[in-house]
C-alpha cells in the first residue's frame, strides 16, 4: 500500500502508504458484531497453532511522522504524529501485530489502532505469498471521516524487492454493505551507502464519503455521500537507514479528482518520518 506508516513487521499499509461511520467508541451486535467475531475466531484459531512453535521473533517500532496518510488520504491533520507497534513471527508462518498512532497534541486520544494476523508460504527461493486478515479501528470522532473496518489481502513478493497486494475492504459503517477492491504495488529498491528507493502505486474502490459543504439558516453545514469510482494514489520515497534508526521522506500523491473530492482533509504531499526499531 501507499501510506506515511513506519516500516514494521505489521501490513505494509506505507510502510508507506490511510475512511465514515460508526464512532460512538461502541462496536456491538448485528453485522459489526459477526464482523468481529469473525476477526476473533481467526485470531483464535492461529494463536494455538502459533504458539506451539518452538522459537518465536519478536519485532518492535516507534515513530514520529509529520502526518498520519493511507492510500494518498489524510488520517490526522497536519501535526506530527507518535507510533507504536509490535509483532510477532512464527517459524510456522504466522505472525501476529498490533500498532497504535496518536497526534503529538493529544497523546491521550488515538488516532488508529490496528491488529493483524497473517501467514506466509514460500513458493519458490525468490517468491513468497503472504494471506492477512486486518482490523482498522479509528477511536472517537474525527473530522478526518475515517471509518472502522476490516480487510482479508493476498500480497505476492518477489526478493523482498517488489510487493503486488490485492485487498477486499469492509467497512463498518453505514457504507459497508458490501466489500471494496484494492490493488497496491510497491518497489523497494537498495542505493549506494546507506539509502534506498520507494515507489508505490495503488488503485480502490472509494470506502468513505465525499462531503460538501453548504450554508443554512446562516450556519455552515456538511452533507456527505458515498463516493464513486476509482481512487489512484502512489509515493516516492527516500530512506536512509543506520542500525535500528530510519529516517525517510515520501513524495504522497493522488490523482486530481481524489484531490478535489478530499481536499477538506488538508493532506500534506510531504510526509517525514523517523523511527527506531528494537
């Protein structure tokens, strides 16, 4: 995918690389309960598999970025923003990850939360093909229009070099009645020293609203509705990397009728970004 998150051993939505709906901080019954029950059993039904192996790695990340985007959209304003996260691989093939992201002037409140669980096959010495189940939560309300949602993705890799992803987004919203395509390719190229290249490019199907805004009985109101078509959005990125420490610059850019449609989200089209790993 295309986004501003940091490198990690969760879904690489950025490693570069961001959604309305429900956000009253309760998920329950219905189909936003079978959607998570559904999370949670596949969950449950990898730990005991995961857990019987005899070694387990464990990775972690911090970071600050100048602004949280997924897929050329804006998740936070335009503040830096800490994260976290954390994973875990099997010698099975299973790996488990969380991450957390909050802006820097309300550390207290996040902005996105994310737990995965995924398993991966080597076809070959040089391909691999990695199946992922992934569950989006966007606490509280937001003017960003990010919504809760679960994606199931298939990502082909060529030498750690070249990624194809294909996703099935479900929103859990009031436009989540049926599922949403996603389709991401991402280029990681080594360079002289201690830099390398990102390139990524992506096309989905539109998971949010697109809102205008209008003035009534002297008061500026927003009306929102489902949006259509296609999103296309991609990155360019520079990263210099020493030992657990990355500093990385992306170029974020979407296609003009994206752009319009999103323009209240104030999205910057640079994204800065420094991590630790450990």
């Amino acid at each position: 995918m295309t986004d501003s998150r940091f490198p990690c051993a969760l879904p690489d939505r950025s490693a570069r690389p961001a959604h309305s709906g429900r956000r009253d901080g309760a998920i329950g019954g219905g189909r936003y309960g079978r959607t998570l029950f559904a999370c949670a059993w596949i969950i449950g039904s990898a730990l005991p598999l995961a857990l019987h192996a005899q070694s387990t790695t464990f990775n972690g990340t911090v970071a600050l970025s100048s602004q949280l985007v997924d897929r050329g959209q804006a998740i936070t304003g335009d503040t830096p923003v800490l994260q976290g996260a954390a994973a875990w691989t099997f010698p099975s093939g299973w790996s488990l990850g969380v991450s957390a992201s909050a802006a820097t002037h309300s550390p207290g409140r996040l902005a996105e939360a994310l737990a995965q669980v995924s398993h991966r096959w080597l076809l070959s010495g040089d391909w691999q093909l990695q199946a992922s189940l992934l569950y989006y939560r966007y606490p509280g309300s937001t003017r960003y229009g990010a919504s809760d949602r679960t994606e199931t993705g298939l990502s082909w890799t060529y030498r750690d070099v070249l990624t194809l992803g294909l996703s099935a987004i479900y929103v859990l919203g009031p436009d989540g009645h049926r599922p949403r395509a996603a389709a991401d390719l991402n280029l990681h190229w080594p360079l002289a020293g201690r830099f390398s290249l990102s390139l990524g490019a992506g096309v989905a199907q539109p998971f949010g609203r697109s809102y205008r805004y209008y003035y009534r009985h002297g008061y500026r109101r927003r009306y929102g509705q489902p949006r259509t078509g296609l999103d296309s959005y991609g990155h360019l990125g520079l990263a210099w990397v020493n030992g657990p420490w990355r500093i990385e610059l992306d170029r974020i850019v979407a296609d003009p009728a994206t752009r319009r449609q999103r323009d209240y989200l104030g999205a910057s089209p640079w994204v800065a970004t420094l991590s630790r790993s450990f």
